[in-house]
C-alpha cells in the first residue's frame, strides 16, 4: 500500500499553544551575532556599535552552531571595517557556546557538546546581562544546520546520522532518531531552565530538506538521499510506505540525474521521465512527505517545550531563502502549518546575494527535472510562477534581486500566517557573494528597509552576520530605520 491510499500523511504536530502570554517588542530590529565577535571585538563595544549604527535592540546570540573559521584579510568571504583577522589555518569546531546542566540531557546520547573554542567562552552568562542593562533583548540563535566536523567530534553525534538510500551515513542527523530529538529538546529546556534570567527568547534555525529536495535543491543541498534508518523505516510501514519501492524509485532516480549529468539523449526527454518515475513510484513523494512532515513535528515539539517553560518569552524560526526560489520547497515549507507553532518567522530575504543564489538554483533545475531546457528558456514561466518581476537570467549574478523581492516575499508570508505570527524578513547586509558578483552598496539596504516595512513587516533582522557587515551598510539600516520609527505615516 503507498501513502496515497493511506489516511496518515499529515504530521503529527503538537496542538496548538495559546500565544496570548507572548511578549513581542515593538520596532524590532534584531541581528546574528557569532561567539567569537564579542570576544574580538569586546562585548561593550560591539554593543556601542550595534545600537549606535544599526539602531539594533535585539542581539540575536548563537548559542548553538558550527564556526569554521574567522573572516580575515583576502579570504573568499573578507574581512570588513572591524573585528580581527582569522588565520587560514584556524578552524574552530563549535557546539554549544554555554555552559549546560547535564540534567537536560539525561535521555540522549549527546552529553558532550560544550565548544572548546575561544577558552570556552560563555555568550549567555558574558554578554546577555550587558545586551538588558541596554535596555535591549538577548535572544538564544539555535542554530542546527548538518555541520560536518561537529559530527565528527560531537561525542555519539554520528550515531544518530542519516541513512541515505545505499546504506551509508551521512553528515546530517536524523530529526525520527530519539536521541536526537531529545538532544535538541535538551537545549531549549538548558536555554530558558538554565538560563530564565537572562534568555529574552529563542531563534531555531536549521537549513535542510528532504531527499528529493536534496537532489534537485541547489546551494541549499546537503548530501545523501537520505534517510532511510531504523526510525524512519519505521514510520513509513506506519504509513503504509513500502521502504523497498522508496528505495528502488530513488535509485532510479538518481540514475536519471546521472544520464543528465552526462547529458546523455532520452527518447522522451528529462522531465517526462521524471514524471513517470513519479508515477510509477510514488513513494519517491511519501518519502519526501514522511522527511517534510518529521521536520514540521520537531520544529512543534520543541516550540511546545518553549511555551511550556517561558508562554511569554517569543520562539520563532529562520526561514531559509531556499523558500523564495524553489517552488517544490515552497509547497513543503507551507506557512499555514508553521503558523500553528512560532511566535515569529525569520524570512531569508537577501536580495543582493539572492541574484546569483537564484541564478545557482536555475542552473540546477536545468541539470535535473529541467534538463531539456536552459534557464532563459523558463525564466519568464518561472518568474510568474513564483511572482516575481525580475531581470535576466545572464544578469543575476551582478545585479541581485529587487528590493520589490523582499516586499513580496514579505507579503506572501503576512498572508500565510495569517496575521496570527510576527514576521520579520532578514536584511540583505552583505550577506557573502563572489567577489565578481552583486555587493551590498549603503543604499540597497534603505531600499530593502523601506520595503519591508512598506510590505507590512513587524520588524527586521539584519542579516546575515554581524562580522560580514560593512559599517556604512549597517549604518544606512539604522539611519533608515530611525526615519521609519519616527514617521511611521511615511
């Protein structure tokens, strides 16, 4: 029996909680900051800097995260007008950027996730207290993305890994796999348990998708097609999935981008034979369903744990931009259900860098169910299929998206969530691109403000991290937001 024939194909989510108790601060302008920054650059100054130029009253802190290295002089992503110049040999393994009770964790086997990196510097008990007596919001940024290394290093981390469809383990957890749910249960409850003083709230962010996704999803792809473990095997029987057909119709798959890879002749083309593929195994669908839907129920839980210790402190979640581009990731990432479970969304609305990101995931769509075409031959099916009144497809790479983009994906979202969640789109401050592609210049960032807060939106985040931004970049986001602020007619 496949999923179609079965009843079950919603994802178990939590009920919905009562968001009357939640306390959002008006005028929200919020940012990412890394755990090394405050170190680099001094906790009091860096304040200064984010209050005086970004006009800033909500430090997003990560708390949790991979780090990889220090921006430096000449590096691929370079270092701007401030902080210290990392070294190409550091590396920096992450984890857990606070110190924890080992009582949250007693039902997983990830224990030991404390980062060794900056003399184990703690965010929460450093900084949070200096970020209120400002008058300004300490919010934990819980950030879950598939950090390889941390896998590797992670004491039993690689224990609950993905499974991809050939039986090998990848560097991704598995969100059905117990001790990893639990793990990421702990960490709410080590944030507003541990910390009840000093956390304002919490950002959940995690930047991954399905198997399906996976294969034709662009820069956001993480390896394996995958997962396929002991748990999600489980659930899909639950279902009345076949594992054995998802298995094969996968595998198929993969064949099939193989071929186009190689650019090898099909009789009938690319996307008919993705279609039939669909057809003949529909599990290729359950499977990206049963991956979706696991994704919808941990984001639940975890905001039920969130309202259950703090019901006024916000819990939202980071919207990743594959959102804006992917219309099949788009139907998945569906706002009517995550409006059920967050107080507030982050929406990855970069327009500079979103230029040549979408040009990537056209050329991906090209490699795979798109092959028999290039993408100046659907741009124009695909801009009024995704609504979007954008430029050239040879021209994306230097001139980026339009600050309209991030009006209508703000709108879209309003609309999704029916006015029921605040949104919060993230400022496009340069966020990393080619050295020959689109740069942030001051006056994109008024552009994008101005529409954002035109489209409606509650608030910003200034995006994507502090120890990107050029200083005249974030100072034209504060400047601009002060004129907003104090005309709001206007």
């Amino acid at each position: 029996m496949t999923q179609a024939a079965h009843p079950q194909t919603k994802a178990r989510v939590a009920p919905p909680v009562s968001k009357s108790a939640v306390k959002n601060r008006k005028n929200y302008v919020a940012i990412q900051v890394r755990a090394y920054a405050w170190q680099d650059e001094g906790i009091d100054h860096l304040l200064d800097t984010l209050q005086e130029k970004g006009g800033v009253n909500t430090v997003w802190a990560y708390t949790f995260s991979g780090e990889g290295t220090r921006l430096r002089k000449g590096g691929p992503i370079p270092l701007p007008d401030h902080g210290i110049s990392g070294s190409p040999d550091e590396k920096f393994i992450g984890g857990a950027f606070y110190d924890y009770d080992s009582k949250y964790f007693r039902d997983t086997i990830i224990k030991e996730f404390r980062s060794p990196d900056y003399g184990k510097f703690n965010v929460v008990a450093e900084v949070a207290a200096k970020v209120r007596a400002r008058g300004m919001d300490f919010v934990a940024w819980d950030y879950n993305n598939a950090f390889p290394l941390m896998m590797q290093t992670i004491p039993n981390m690689v224990e609950v890994a993905e499974i991809d469809v050939y039986g090998r383990r990848t560097t991704s957890p598995c969100f059905n796999h117990p001790e990893y749910r639990a793990f990421l249960t702990g960490k709410i409850e080590s944030l507003l348990s541990g910390y009840p003083a000093e956390v304002n709230g919490v950002a959940w962010g995690c930047e991954r998708m399905g198997p399906l996704q996976n294969m034709i999803g662009g820069g956001w792809s993480t390896k394996g097609i995958s997962c396929f473990c002991r748990y999600c095997d489980a659930k899909a029987r639950e279902r009345g999935v076949s594992v054995e057909r998802a298995k094969t119709g996968y595998r198929r798959l993969d064949q099939l981008f193989s071929a186009a890879a190689q650019d090898q002749r099909l009789a009938d083309g690319y996307f008919v034979s993705f279609w039939r593929l669909l057809l003949e195994f529909p599990e290729i669908l359950s499977w990206e369903t049963l991956w979706t839907d696991s994704y919808h129920e941990v984001r639940s839980e975890l905001y039920g744990t969130g309202k259950t210790l703090a019901p006024e402190k916000p819990f939202g979640f980071h919207i990743m931009q594959n959102m804006t581009f992917s219309p099949f990731y788009r139907a998945e990432e569906d706002y009517s259900q995550t409006r059920n479970y967050s107080d507030f969304l982050k929406l990855a609305t970069y327009n500079n860098a979103a230029g040549p990101r979408l040009a990537s995931y056209l050329d991906r769509l090209s490699e795979t169910v798109f092959h028999d075409a290039n993408p100046k031959d659907f741009l124009s099916f695909y801009y009024k299929i995704m609504n979007y009144q954008e430029g050239a497809y040879d021209q994306l790479h230097i001139s980026g998206l339009t600050a309209d983009y991030v009006a209508r994906e703000t709108k879209r979202a309003i609309e999704g969530v029916h006015g029921e969640v605040k949104i919060y789109p993230g400022i496009d401050i340069d966020v990393p691109t080619a050295l020959t592609d689109k740069r942030t210049k001051p006056d994109d960032v008024r552009q994008a403000v101005r529409a954002a807060f035109g489209a409606g939106a509650d608030g910003v985040v200034l995006s994507r991290e502090y120890v990107e931004m050029w200083l005249a970049n974030l100072s034209a986001a504060g400047d601009t937001l002060r004129e907003i602020f104090a005309h709001p007619e206007t």
